[in-house]
C-alpha cells in the first residue's frame, strides 16, 4: 500500500509540474507576443519611418526574455514547425497558438485605448498578389532558417548572439517587403490585427489567409531545407 501511495503521489506531483511549467510557458507566450504587437501597432499608427527597427528590437528583447521558458516563439508558423521537429510537445502546441493569438488580440485592444483607433496590416494595394504571396513566404522561410540554425541547432547552443539575429531578420524583412506585404510573417499578428479591426470599423477580411497559409508555407519550407543542412 506504501508503494501503491508512493507512486500515486509521484504521479500527482508530476502532473502538477507539467501543468505548472505549461502555465509559464503561456504566459511567456502571452507577453511576448502582446509587445511584438503593440510595437507593430504603434509604430505602424505613427507611421514611422525606421518602425522595423523598433519591431527588430522588440522582438530582440522579447526573445532573450522568453527562450529559456517557452522558446520565444511569438509565432504559429514557429510552433508549428518546432512541433514538426520534435521540439515542442504535440499536445501543447494548440495552447502556444491561443497564447500568442490571446496575446496579440490584448495589444490591439491596448492600441485602442492609447491611440483611440484599430489599426491593420494589409499589402499594398499596388502590389500583385505573386509578390505579395512571395515577400511573405520568403522571409518567414529566412526567419524560421535562422532560428533553426541560431536558437535549435545544437553547434550553436549557448550562443549569446541569437536574439540579434532573429530580430535583425525581421527588421530586414520589415524594410525589404514592407511596401508590397506590410511584412507580417505571422499568422497571430494578421488574426488579430485584421480581425479586430473588422470588428472596429467593418473592414474585409479578405487578405487574412494570406498571411495564414503563406508563412505556415515559408516556416515549414525552411525546416526542410534545415533538415538537409544539419541533417541527424
């Protein structure tokens, strides 16, 4: 019966530090993803015109805050791969995807207070939707590559340079594409935004799958080709 009670305390002990550790994760996910909106949002609002450095630095900063407890993904593209590749459990990979969609619905709701207005991301009107679609899966493909390389790879672990080069690509992306797609690279970034704002001032959501499918597309393309670079 000792035995018996042992393992049935070992059992719940477990149980609560999965769920525990889980919690910090979401959480971590969260916060990360509210700053990385609230940045896009307000330096979007103000149109300013080094805006992708500060969405760079942000996200800089939020990486090096949450790598070491949820992996700082602030992505659905970046969880869905690292599920793919065994870095991150299956059965929590729906909970990081509510987190950084939770989290990024919270910065708009923020913006709204602060600014007084939504604010939406949305390709150019000018641009065709062959450039919009390829400046979209090109840089979340650079994106997911290096964050493969930098922040998974195992010849790298223990670098202190991985927030710089993730951030640095964004803020590339953000500079490159920015006039054809908005450069988004995010799914939960373009649900929230687009989808609040629709409901703030009634407009389409028609440009919300591409920036669903598109850098789904892109992150996985770039584990593959990760795979055959550093294969195991």
């Amino acid at each position: 019966f000792d035995k018996l009670n042992d393992q049935k305390l070992g059992s719940s002990l477990r149980t609560e530090f999965s769920i525990s550790s889980l919690i910090r994760k979401l959480l971590t996910e969260t916060i990360g993803t509210f700053f990385l909106v609230l940045t896009i949002g307000l330096t979007n609002l103000w149109e300013l015109p080094l805006g992708p450095i500060a969405v760079g630095f942000i996200l800089m900063a939020m990486v090096y805050m949450g790598m070491s407890t949820s992996g700082a993904h602030y992505n659905p593209a970046v969880s869905i791969v690292m599920t793919l590749h065994g870095k991150l459990k299956p059965s929590d990979l729906a909970p990081y995807l509510l987190a950084q969609i939770l989290g990024a619905f919270l910065a708009n709701f923020t913006i709204l207070i602060l600014v007084g207005s939504s604010f939406s991301v949305g390709p150019s009107p000018e641009a065709n939707l062959l450039a919009i679609l390829l400046s979209e899966l090109l840089f979340t493909f650079a994106l997911v590559l290096v964050i493969f390389h930098v922040a998974v790879d195992d010849s790298t672990k223990g670098n202190s340079y991985y927030g710089f080069a993730i951030g640095f690509t964004v803020a590339a992306g953000g500079f490159s594409v920015g006039p054809i797609s908005d450069a988004v690279f995010n799914p939960a970034v373009a649900i929230a935004t687009i989808v609040f704002d629709s409901i703030v001032t009634g407009r389409s959501l028609e440009s919300l799958w591409i920036y669903i499918v598109t850098p789904i597309a892109g992150a996985i393309a770039a584990s593959k080709v990760y795979a055959i670079q550093r294969p195991s």
